[in-house]
C-alpha cells in the first residue's frame, strides 16, 4: 500500500499515535477538482486528519465529517471520512490564488480566514454528535489540536502537511495525531512536549525518505513505541446513481412533480468526486410513483 496509516501505543498506553502518508490521497483530490495550490494545500490537510480521525472510530458504518468554514476566499471545505480511514472532500471554492505568507509558504490561513470548525459525528445513533469551535489559525493543525483540547477534552499535537511540486502536482502529504490519555503522568507529559517541540516539519521530515513509522519512532521511542496497525488509506466517493435517486426522491413529492412538469432531463452532480448523474422526466415519473 502506498497511503497508509499507522495506529501505534507508547509510555505504557499513556499514549496513543497515529502517523499517516497521504501523497496520493492528495493527489487525487488536486486532479479531481483542479485545485489551486494553496487549495490543495488545505484540503490536502484536512484530508489526512480526516482519515486518522476516521480511524479513532469504533463502528463499522460510523462516519465523521469535518467542516471548517471562514471568511477567506475559498469560503469552507468539507471532509468525509469513514472508520476503515477512506476519505473524500471539496472546497467551496477550489481555484484561490493569494500570495505566499511571510515565510514564503502557501498561506493555507488567509485562504479560510476566520471561522468555525465543525465536527459531526454519525455513529448510528438516534442524533449525531456534533461538536464547534472557533478557527484558531485556519492553519488546519492547529485547529484540530484545539478541536480536540476544548470538545473532546483530549491533550493532542496534530502535524498535518502537504508539499507542492513546481508543476502544482503534491510531492508529499502526511502527518500525525498523537494523544495523552487521561492517567498519563506529568513526567511523561513534559518530555513528550519538549519532544514536539523539536519537530521542524512533517514535509520535511517526508522529504527525507522517511515513513509514518520512522516519524513515530522519531517523536516516540524514547517513550517505548508499540505500532498496533497499518491500515490503507486513500480517497474514495461513495456516490452512484441508486444513491442519487434516493436523494432526489426525499426532496418530496411537490418539488419532484414541479420538476417533472418543466418536462427537462435533470442532471445532478457530486461534490466529492465531480461524477454526474443525468434522469429523464420519464425516470422521475418512475420516482414519484415510489414516493
């Protein structure tokens, strides 16, 4: 597998890890919305939080989804993620172009500006849980650590990362979560955070051949690192025509015979991976005979 993830343990399960690769999961995503660097930057991030954050999942139909919207330019983007660690997205709007930050580097932060994130969790419950707080850098990483520390109560450091080539295509994506549990001791805590504290970047990191179980061993093995599993990863749209009827038949019978009426093919597309879907008035005449 070339995208993966890896579940790790360390201090004794005071701490949990997870260290992702997800060049080719980013990829995907650029070529599927044509995205601006700076975009794929973003989403790229989120992308590869949302597949380790999938994973934390214990439900075999459970699926997380991740919102984070602002007052910047590409206005929000939208991540999807199941517990098997696949994932899809979008952004609002895909093709933003702003100049570089202070560091020269794309400014991921500008592009969504100030705003919330949104975290819903769909675990076969009667409702969801959702859980909101306010973007704090727009920097994606950052803000799922605070995600994390305010609505979950769980002490986090999230590395997300993603480096473009000079022809806009992703030369390297990935990053890492790793969590204290409740009982970790203030020994462990305070090497862990000096630890972190050390990390340059995880694209460079990437950047010198290394992998999510090198970087792990890197943050962690002083710590006794334990790697639990290896899980692959990638982008994937659930979409299809069956599940596409079923969304316009739940708009109702008014708004389906309204459509039938104008006597139009109607043509309905994806978000997540830009497939359309076409029906005939006679299909939707099928439809509202089943509504």
């Amino acid at each position: 597998m070339s995208d993966y993830i890896i579940r790790a343990t360390a201090a004794d399960n005071q701490i949990r890890a997870f260290g992702a690769t997800t060049r080719e999961m980013v990829e995907d995503a650029r070529q599927i919305h044509n995205s601006s660097p700076v975009v794929t930057a973003a989403l790229g991030r989120l992308l590869t939080g949302g597949a380790m954050m999938g994973c934390m999942m214990k439900g075999e139909k459970d699926i997380l989804t991740l919102q984070m919207r602002g007052d910047g330019p590409m206005v929000a983007m939208t991540v999807t993620a199941d517990s098997h660690a696949y994932v899809k997205g979008y952004a609002v709007n895909p093709d933003v172009r702003i100049p570089p930050n202070y560091l020269g580097k794309l400014d991921v932060g500008a592009a969504i500006g100030y705003g919330n994130l949104t975290v819903i969790k769909d675990m076969g419950l009667k409702e969801p849980y959702s859980g909101q707080v306010p973007l704090n850098t727009g920097e994606v990483a950052e803000d799922l650590t605070y995600y994390f520390a305010k609505s979950e109560q769980v002490p986090s450091a999230v590395a997300l990362g993603v480096l473009m080539e000079k022809n806009n295509t992703v030369k390297q994506a990935g990053g890492f979560i790793i969590q204290l549990m409740p009982f970790t001791d203030e020994e462990t805590i305070e090497k862990l955070e000096k630890k972190i504290a050390k990390i340059t970047s995880i694209t460079s990191m990437l950047e010198r051949g290394m992998t999510p179980e090198d970087i792990l061993q890197e943050v962690l093995g002083e710590f006794g690192l334990t790697i639990q599993e290896k899980l692959s990863t990638g982008y994937r749209c659930n979409c299809s025509e069956e599940r596409v009827a079923r969304a316009i038949m739940s708009i109702g019978r008014k708004d389906l015979q309204e459509m039938i009426e104008e006597g139009k093919d109607i043509e309905v597309n994806c978000d997540f991976c830009n497939k359309s879907y076409c029906f005939t008035v006679e299909e939707l005449k099928a439809m509202i005979a089943g509504v």
